[in-house]
C-alpha cells in the first residue's frame, strides 16, 4: 500500500509517461476535482436506493393490468425454468455443479473471445476511441495472449472446479441445497443480488489490500498486474492461491442468504461478465465505475475495490479522482484549441 504519492511524477508501469497532479498546490485542477470524489459514491448509493425502494414496494401499487400481466409473465417463466430443470433431469449435482460451470463458462469465454478479436485484429477501429490507455496492446502480442489463456485454463479447472465440487458435497452434508423449483419472486431475487454485492464488495476490497502488502505481493498478487493495462481475460490471470481468496467474498453471500438456484447462476454471469469488462481496457459508454480497476493496474496503490464507497472512506482514491481531472482538462484544452 506503500507507493507513489499523488504530488510525485513519473512513469507509468505501463511505460506512459505520466504528471500526476500537484495536490497540495493550487492549480487549475483543483476547480475540476471540486467534489468530484463523493460524486460516483452518491450515485452508485442513490440508484441503489431507488431500486431498493422500488422493489421492496413493487406490486403494492400496481393497477389491475400490470398486476395480470406480472403474473402471467411470472407463469411462463415458471414454464421455462421447469424445461431448464427437465433438462438437466431435476438432477441437483448437474444443476448445481454443472449448471455452474456453464453459466460461467460460456459468458466468460464468449464475452471474453469478443474482447480478444477486438484487441488481437485491432479491429473495429472505431474501438480505439474507447481504449482507456491508447497505445497499448494494438494489436494484443499473440505469445503473450496463448499464456494468459494457458493460465486462466489451468485456474478455471484447477482451482474453481474444485472449490465448486467441494461446495456441493458441503451443501449436500449440511442439507442446505438451493432451491430449486419455482422461481424466486423479483423482490427476493434482487435483495439477494444486493447482498451478494454488498458482501462480495466488502471482501474483495480487504483481501485486495492485504494481497498488497509487501509480504504477501510478490507471491500472491503479484502476477495478476504484470498487465498494467489489462485486457479482458486478465480477470482471472493470477496465482492460484488469488484465485482461491477472490472466490471466498463471491460466495460468502450465497452461503448466508441460500438463494434460489436461478439467483446463484445469475450471480455468477454478472461476476465472470463484471470481471471481463473491468479489465477490458475500454471505457463502455453507459458504465461509469469501469475505469476505476484500470487505473489499479496503472498505478497498483489505488482503487481496490469494485465499487467506489470504500475507496472513497478509506481515500484510496483520491489519485484516481486526480487522474479524471487531468484527462477532462485535457479535453477541453483541446476542444478550446479546435474552436
Ligand atoms: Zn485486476
Ligand atoms: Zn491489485
């Protein structure tokens, strides 16, 4: 957690040169940083209010038609996660084990290939204006792809295979098996996300951190930043022992709600899709926190967590909010230069 401070200069562990901004001084950074660290925690917290609310009181208020519509909805997703179920033959070590291991899978590995064409051909070009730190990996060196992939194969089936077949033999142990026939209602489905999130997000940032500390980094941490500008499948590129203390915050609040089954795979898609996407290296219009893990791997003293409330109690933030005002006064030096 030792590093670089905010005042200093120098080069990026990318190679990028790079100024960091005065903070102490007065400078015309300041004005643009003016409140900007609450800004994403208030968002992020506002929004997650509001769907909160919403759901708590979904259905309480809703007229006649919406509720017939909600329920005749509700009957044919029932249906179809009956034809789920018959497929894998009601059978609760192929749902829970095999299940798993393709709602994991296949949006990693697709999302993730989508993401690989894109940096290996460095094509589309119109991609490029997205790329968060340009320059870097146009195209993707190919030796250094075929390792990663090796290594996140090795970690997929040596290390969460494993842990997910000794879950089921736990659940089935203590008799606490998801549930799964009918669908949970959305109330429940999205309370339980929220846990999940809460409990995943308050994991991740601690053990992020202690994996920092000098006498656990080099051993334990150390190989997930040899890409200081990463690319999507970088998510799962690091030691296995990594592996193992990034799954316990993902699955620590399934074991305290025990959700529904539907709910454990969708929490799964969004983690393994969540992953991909903040390590992609681009900035994707619409999500504002992307940037945030990126400039993790840039610097590797900053931004350890998924979501902004940490970071920004603990002020771990505090270069990242610098960084986003130089690239914005950037900006609008530029657009003021065109005019
Ligand atoms: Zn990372
Ligand atoms: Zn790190």
């Amino acid at each position: 957690m030792s590093g670089k401070s905010v005042g200093s200069g120098g080069v990026l562990r990318s190679g990028v040169k790079f100024n960091f901004i005065p903070e102490t001084l007065e400078s015309p950074y300041k004005d643009v940083l003016k409140g900007r660290r609450w800004q994403r925690p208030s968002f992020v917290f506002l929004s997650a209010s509001v769907l909160l609310f919403v759901t708590v009181f979904y259905g309480q208020s809703l007229t006649t038609p919406l509720k017939q519509f909600r329920n005749a909805s509700s009957v044919v997703l029932d249906s179809q996660w009956k034809k789920v179920l018959t497929f894998f033959g009601n059978d609760d070590f192929y749902l829970y084990v095999v299940g798993v291991v393709l709602v994991s899978q296949i949006p990693f590995w697709s999302v993730g290939c989508m993401f690989m064409f894109v940096d290996y051909y460095n094509w589309p070009r119109w991609t490029r204006k997205y790329k968060l730190q340009p320059g870097t990996h146009e195209p993707v060196d190919l030796n250094r792809l075929k390792e990663t992939i090796r290594v996140v194969l090795i970690n997929q089936w040596s290390v969460t295979i494993p842990l997910l077949l000794s879950s089921y033999f736990m659940k089935k142990f203590t008799n606490t098996m998801p549930i799964i026939d009918d669908l949970p209602s959305l109330q429940r489905f999205i309370v339980d996300f929220i846990i999940f999130i809460i409990v995943d997000e308050i994991g991740l940032y601690y053990v992020h951190r202690l994996m920092h500390h000098p006498k656990l980094y080099a051993r334990v941490h150390k190989k997930h930043h040899e890409w200081p500008a990463p690319i999507a499948i970088t998510f799962l590129y690091s030691t296995k022992i990594e592996n193992i203390l990034n799954s316990i915050p993902a699955v620590l609040g399934t074991v305290m709600t025990n959700p529904h089954l539907f709910t454990f795979w969708a929490w799964y898609v969004f983690v393994h899709v969540r992953g991909l996407i903040i390590h992609s290296g681009y900035h994707i219009p619409g999500l504002a926190t992307l940037e945030e893990h990126n400039y993790h791997h840039m610097m590797s003293n900053a931004c350890y967590g998924r979501l902004p409330f940490l970071d920004w109690l603990h002020g771990t933030d505090k270069g990242f909010h610098a960084y986003l005002a130089r690239k914005e006064l950037e900006k609008q030096q530029q657009q003021q230069k065109s005019e």
